[in-house]
C-alpha cells in the first residue's frame, strides 16, 4: 500500500487568509455609522456624568460591584432586583429572535461587536497596506524591511486599539476620572489591569487574526439561525433565475444567452467571510449585504438592473422566477411569527417599565431564625426571631418603625433598641434583628403556626411595605 493510501485525511483545513475590497453603497454606508455610533456609545458612555445628590457617584453608567448596585442614568438597581437584569436579557434574546425571523442574520451583519471590531480591523489594515490587491501582495512578498515596517505599524495599532477597547470596559465599573489618573500612575488595582491584558488579547486575535474563523467556527448562532428562519425570512440572496448562465460579455460572444451575472466575482471579492453567495445559503454568511453594494455597482456599470444579488424570502423564489411581483417587504416583516415575538417583547417590555414605575423607595427582607424554632420565656411567652434587613433608597437617612400584626396578643421588640423604631442611612441596607413575643396561654403561643405579618413604614415619605411570615408556638 502506498505512502498516499496510509495517510490520514485531513478533518481540518488551513485557513486561507481573507483580504475584503474596499466597497461603497447603502448598506456599507449603514454600516459605517453603525460603527461609528457603537464605538462612541462603548468609548464615551462612561465619561457622561449624572447628579445622584450626596454620598452617590456621578458616573451615569456604573456597575458597582463594590457597592452592588448598578446605576442607569436615572435608574439604580439594587441586588435583590436582579430580575430587572433578567428581564432586559429576556428582551434581548426576544429581539434576536424576531430580527432573524424578519430578516436573518442582521444582528451579525450590523451589530455584533466581532462584526464591529472586525471592520474597524480591517479599516485600519486598508490604511496601512492598501486596498485588496496591495494586501495580496503584501501577503505574498519575502519579509523585507517594508514588509516588517508595514506589519509592525499595522500590530501596533491594533494593540491600541485593544487598550482602548480593554481601558474603555473597566471604567465601566469605577468612576472613570479616578481609574484613569490610577492606570497611567500605576495605582490601579491589579484587577483592571488584568481585565485590560486580558481584553487586549482577546481583541486583537479576534478582531485582527481570528476574524471570520470565530463566525464559523466560535459562534453558536449560525447554528442555531435555522430554527429562526422560515421560507418568508428576507436575506441576502442570489437571483439565479435572472443571473444565469454567468459569463463575460466578450465581442462577438453569444451575449443573448447569458444572464445579467457578468462572473466579475465583486460579489466575492468584498466578502468578509469569503464566501460566493451564487452558491446559495451557507453557514458563512453574516447578511452584511456588502455583497449586494458590489454587485449592484456592476449593474450599474453594465447598464442591467440592480438587485441581482438582495434581500430575498424564499417563498418569492417561484414567482419570481415567472416574472410575477414578488410579497411587499412589510408582509415579510409582519407575520404571524413576528407578530408573536413582537407580542411578548412589548409584554416583557410593559412589564418591566411597570414594575420600575410602583417599585417603593423602602424595601425589607424577612429572614426567621430558626435554630431554634423558639424560645420559651421565663414567664412562659413564647418568642421567635427575624433577621429583617431594611432598605432605604432615598439621598437621606430615614427612620423607619417597624410593626406587627395577625393577631392583637403578639408584640414585637428590637434587638440594642428602644422602641420600634430605627434609623436607616441614606442609600444603604441595614440589618435588624427583631423579636416577636406572644405571651403565655394565647393562641399564637398554643399554635403550631401564626400567619403574621411585618411592616414597615416611612414617617417621611408615608410609605409602607409588608412582608408576610410565620409565628411558631409550642404546639399543645
């Protein structure tokens, strides 16, 4: 047997390095400002300020890890509301759904941040080297004193562009002014440093090397796509029926039975991914629609009608095909499918928006103690223990009393206090130990379980809120 018949097959192939032409049209000019408003957002969102009042940072945007909140403009989120984190990644998640169902994989076109990262990668490369053809060569050429001086430049962009991506992250979760006079006198935290390296390194092997390797290989969501997208999902697509059969318009050819596809392969040459979308639908494609800006400029050229590459639903494949008018856009997007995502978005949405809206400024958390269960006094009484801990969300200290009821017998008392009442600092969580007493021979004292319930109330703002729990006695 020969050495060719031994050997193994090969599960994996090389990657061929992609080098997309510079294009222009509509949807690259889209993408441009896409980009442009995502980097700003990302880069400048920590530096807008936000007046809290006292004791409060000023930062708009701040996750708060030490002090466990999270602050929105005007919203600030406390740990036990994390369903308001829930509910927006419930969101999310719907909105991808119903933009891929409308229009497949836009989200991976426009604005997924390899796909933004990726073009600011490859604006800068374009900069540095040249356009597609100089980059080919480049490429090719021996390791001379241009080719080096040329590739370091273009690395050491990148890397700054990979700081800047990595120091823009951390301040998302320190005042930025103050981490920033940090990092650059070395007084940071190791942390941010760390998430900065780590950041960095992330960055510029996805962004500058990986690139379309981690759409393909990395990403779950192509994948995942198919279960999205049905035949009146509009994407970018191949009008074979009017294309072929491809071939060069050549003087004295057979021009007449050709399609409008001129076999240019613009189409392919401006694909970040390097794909040709003649081929039909692939797991490759990310609908950046930079395929139909090419194409679309060739037609022009040739005198042929545009759209020979566009977005395309499938069950517009066969009246196309026979000359007929194809479905309205907007019967595409609203469909009974889409309706349905747009249905629960908005509910989750409303929802959301209410529970931000009646959510009080005082806020307690029950705790009972139960080791033990209870306590049989001196005089007989029965008493339990809560650990309560108090919420006060204002700018100022406010001073809570604290009650009970269920039954008029039981009484209540706080631990290293006098009376029921008790001052909670501006902002802050306090934990309070309180004790409820049933005397002896009542009812709550004879019965296995009491239902009761603990309020509080804010003399100031006139606000209460109360939290149902439960009296153990000594069960007769």
């Amino acid at each position: 047997m020969s050495n060719t018949e031994n050997k193994a097959p090969q599960l994996y192939a090389a990657r061929e390095p992609i080098f997309p032409r510079k294009v222009k049209g509509k949807f690259r000019t889209l993408k441009w400002w896409l980009l442009g408003i995502a980097m700003a957002v990302y880069y400048l969102t920590p530096w807008i300020r936000w007046d809290r009042g006292p004791n409060l940072p000023d930062q708009a945007v701040l996750i708060d890890l030490a002090g466990r909140r999270f602050y929105f403009f005007m919203i600030e989120i406390w740990p036990h509301e994390f369903y308001f984190i829930a509910g927006l990644l419930i969101m999310a998640g719907l909105g991808l759904f119903l933009f891929t169902a409308a229009a497949g994989r836009v989200w991976c076109g426009y604005a997924c941040p390899q796909t933004i990262w990726t073009d600011l990668f490859i604006l800068t490369e374009r900069w540095i080297e040249g356009d597609r053809n100089a980059r080919i060569r480049l490429w090719k050429s021996k390791w001379d004193a241009r080719k080096w001086r040329l590739r370091l430049f273009k690395w050491f962009v990148w890397l700054m562009i990979g700081v800047a991506t990595g120091g823009a992250w951390v301040f998302y979760f320190a005042d930025a002014p103050t981490l920033l006079v940090e990092l650059i006198t070395f007084q940071a935290h190791p942390i941010a440093y760390l998430t900065i390296l780590v950041l960095v390194v992330t960055t510029v092997g996805f962004g500058g090397f990986a690139r379309e390797q981690i759409c393909i290989y990395m990403c779950p969501w192509p994948r995942i796509q198919a279960a999205m997208m049905d035949e009146d999902t509009l994407t970018v697509g191949y009008r074979h029926w009017r294309g072929e059969p491809r071939g060069k318009r050549r003087k004295g050819g057979d021009v007449e039975n050709l399609g409008d596809c001129i076999d240019c392969m613009a189409c392919v040459n401006v694909c970040p991914t390097g794909i040709d979308i003649r081929d039909g639908q692939q797991l490759e494609c990310i609908t950046c629609a930079l395929c139909i800006d090419a194409c679309d400029d060739v037609m022009g050229k040739i005198g042929k009608p545009r759209g020979l590459i566009d977005y395309l639903a499938l069950s517009d494949e066969e009246a196309e095909t026979h000359g007929a008018t194809p479905k309205p856009v907007w019967r595409h997007v609203f469909r009974p499918r889409t309706m349905m995502y747009i249905g629960l978005w908005s509910l989750v949405g409303i929802g959301l928006l209410v529970a931000l809206i009646i959510r009080p400024d005082i806020d307690m958390t029950v705790a009972p103690v139960r080791n033990p269960v209870y306590v049989t006094l001196s005089d007989g009484a029965i008493r339990n223990t809560y650990d309560v801990r108090l919420r006060n969300k204002h700018g100022d200290d406010r001073k809570f009393d604290i009650s009970v009821s269920g039954d008029p017998s039981i009484g209540i008392s706080l631990e290293g206090r006098e009376g029921n009442n008790v001052i909670v600092p501006a902002n802050e969580t306090l934990l309070q130990r309180v004790y409820v007493t049933a005397p002896a021979g009542s009812k709550p004292a004879k019965s296995d379980r009491t239902e009761i319930t603990l309020s509080i109330e804010d003399k100031v703002g006139e606000e209460q809120v109360h939290t149902s729990t439960v009296f153990n006695g000594k069960a007769q």
